[in-house]
C-alpha cells in the first residue's frame, strides 16, 4: 500500500467536517512548502529594528530642584 493510498482511505474514515479541515491543512502546508523553497518564509521578513538612543531628548522636562529629596509622604518610613 502506498503512502498516498493510507492517506486518501484514513481520510474517508473521518466525518465530513474534519475531512475540510484535513483539506484546508494541505493547502496551507502546500502553500507554505512552496514560500520555503522559494527560499523565504514569512520569519524572514524584513523587521523595523529598534535602535538604542533613538527616543533620546524625546521627554525631556525640567527637573525640580529638590528632585533627590525624600518626600514627604514618606519621612516615616525613614
């Protein structure tokens, strides 16, 4: 027994619901052999980098003067 003929009558077991699903995995396994051996899959796929410094001077604000000081809220835990 061939490879294709175990496939195709282990296929005619299973309910007509599941067969659709069998069908739509092939098409996505035939769909994606063929992105791979067209030497790019989808995890190849160009990526916008995120480059270090590159939001620098974006939130710059004025610092109070008594920004190290210890707050108040929290002298009694000192």
């Amino acid at each position: 027994m061939t490879l294709e003929s175990s496939i195709l009558k282990n296929i005619h077991k299973l309910p007509e619901s599941i067969q659709q699903s069998v069908l739509l995995y092939t098409e996505f396994l035939v769909s994606r052999y063929a992105k791979d051996s067209a030497g790019t899959t989808e995890d190849e796929a160009p990526q916008n980098l995120r480059l270090a410094g590159s939001m620098k001077g974006t939130f710059v604000s004025p610092l109070p003067d008594n920004f190290d000081e210890p707050l108040e809220e929290l002298e009694e835990y000192m």
